[in-house]
C-alpha cells in the first residue's frame, strides 16, 4: 500500500480498527468509528461536520461509523451521522451527505452524490454519476445505472420532501428520473431515460415518458438463452451471496421470503 502518512490528520475523539489504512491528505473528523481491515484512500474526508459546526461553538459532531472491510476511493467526502455497513466501497469523488444509512455491501460509483437522510437495504449497487435526492428509500438488491436522478420536491421550491421508495431487487437504468413520491416495486425495470411517477407493482416493467408498465418483466425473453431473465437473481450471481449455492439455495438458507 504505497500511502506516505502526508498530511493526514486523525481526530483524537476517532476511533480506528485494526489494519486499517488511510491515504495522504486525508481527514477524519471527531466521533468517526472505522471497522477492521479498511482503506480510506488519498484526499478523503470522513465524518464532513454539518453545517452548524461553521456557526455554533458548541457544536458536537455526529457519530459516524463505517464498517469492516470499506474502500474509499480518493476524493470522496461521508458527511457526519451517517452509518455504512460492512464492506461498503466508492468510486472516485463520492458523496455522501448527513444521516444517511447503508446496509452491507453496498457500491457507490465515481461521481455519485448522496443527498443525505436516505436508507439503502444490503447489497446495493450504484454505478457512476448517480444523484439520490434526500428521503429516498431503497431496498436490498437494487442497482441503480449511469445518470439516474432521484428526486423528491413535489412543487419546487418548497418544503416539502417525499423522496422516491424502490423495493428489493429492481433495477432502474440508465438516464431515468424518478418524480417526487415514486414508489417502485420489487423485481422491477425502469427502463432506460424513463420520466415516471406515481405507483408501479411488483414485477413491472416500466418504460417511457410518461413512464407506463408495458408489461410484467416475467414475460421478457433473453434473446441470448431464449428464457425470462426475471426475476434476475436466477441468471445473475456475480458478487452475490447466491454465487455458489444458487437463489433458491441461499433464500432456503436465510429463510428469505422475497422471491
């Protein structure tokens, strides 16, 4: 690990994990906890203080916990009051902001920006350049595509904030906006550049601008292996807990209801 130990700066009031490696230029703020076995990258900022710390003396920064086995990649800043789990990683120039909270093994692509005060199930994969306005909620096993935006102010501006809720195992992909409020079922596909709102049930397949449900994802045939690839933990197991059993195995296992 070629780090120098150049300007890095640690919070007496952090604590760190064994075997945990931090990168040059690096900061990590008070009350920040890191798990065994990670590695915060160069140019990071860990445990960002809120915006009362630039305004109030007696400001007192937020708990921040990262999990065992993290990889933080240079650039990227995790706003105080946040919690990740185990192996949680990020691309390049990350953001995370305030109270946010990441199940297990979650991804965070290059450029990927974090409005703060969403949930995120385990597992949850997001590619680059992926904006996720605050209040969303999403669930174990999505993974969300290049340029998706998530938004969340009904009439803007105002004070409202009803972030879009997306249920486990769908996939929104590339380019696709999610109005204020969405809510998406499980075993769903958006579909590329897809606009949608309102409410979409389990297994829809939903396209468009207006998004509509075309269909359910059930009827959709791989051209490669002529079968239905929905729902898609049965054909995709990459970096999946399922990789070596096998989906029905591992729901067995865990006794896992959503199929």
């Amino acid at each position: 690990m070629k780090f120098n130990n150049r300007n890095v700066f640690i919070s007496d009031k952090a604590v760190i994990g064994k075997n945990v490696k931090i990168g040059d230029n690096t900061v990590i703020y008070d009350h920040v906890t890191i798990g065994d076995n990670s590695i915060i990258a160069n140019d990071c900022i860990i445990g960002e203080p809120l915006n009362d710390y630039y305004f109030k003396t007696d400001y007192i920064n937020p708990e921040t916990v990262i999990g065992e086995n993290a990889l933080i990649r240079s650039h990227t800043i995790l706003y105080a009051g946040s919690r990740f789990g185990n192996n949680f990683s990020t691309g390049h120039r990350v953001t995370v902001r305030e109270n946010s909270i990441f199940g297990n093994n979650c991804r965070l692509g290059t450029v990927t920006d974090i409005q703060g005060y969403v949930t995120f199930g385990n597992n949850c994969w997001l590619h680059s350049n992926v904006h996720i306005g605050q209040n969303s909620t999403i669930g174990n096993f999505v993974f969300i595509y290049p340029y998706v935006v998530f938004t969340n102010d009904p009439m803007p501006p105002s004070d409202i904030c009803i972030g879009p809720v997306i249920g486990d195992f769908s996939q929104i992909a590339v380019g696709s906006v999610l109005l204020p409020g969405t809510t998406v079922g499980k075993h769903c596909l958006v579909g590329a550049q897809s606009l949608i709102g309102g409410s979409f049930e389990d297994y829809s397949l939903v396209i468009g601008n207006p998004g509509k449900k075309i269909k359910d994802v059930r009827e959709m045939k791989s051209k490669e292996t002529g079968r239905s690839h929905y729902p898609w933990p049965y054909n995709f197991s990459r970096g999946m807990p399922w990789e070596e059993d096998g989906f029905d195995n591992w729901k067995n296992k865990n006794g896992y209801e959503h199929d």
